[in-house]
C-alpha cells in the first residue's frame, strides 16, 4: 500500500499473530446451500485432523 511503501522491516506481531489464528469464510448473497455444505464439510475436516495431531 503506498501508505506504508517507506515503511521498512517493521514488526507487527500482534497483528502478525493475530491474522495466524483468523479464518475468513467465504460469505456472498447468492451461496448455495450445497456451498454452505462443502464449507462445513472443509471446515469439520480440518478440525479432526487438529484432533487427530494432538
């Protein structure tokens, strides 16, 4: 962003951490019910392969 083109090495690591434990869903007017359903499906499988690792 041309705002913060000067800006160098600098560290946000709140913000860093915080954008590492974010998801951003796939949200719009017109979603289907059957791409509602893959997103759950996505999203349970991510989950219990978490659960499977620890």
């Amino acid at each position: 962003m041309t705002a913060y083109k000067t800006q160098k090495d600098v560290k946000l690591d709140v913000t860093e951490r915080t954008a590492y434990n974010v998801i951003a869903l796939p949200l719009y007017n017109d979603m289907t019910d059957e791409e509602c359903d893959r997103i759950v499906a996505a999203i349970r499988q991510v989950h219990q392969s978490a659960l499977a690792t620890t």
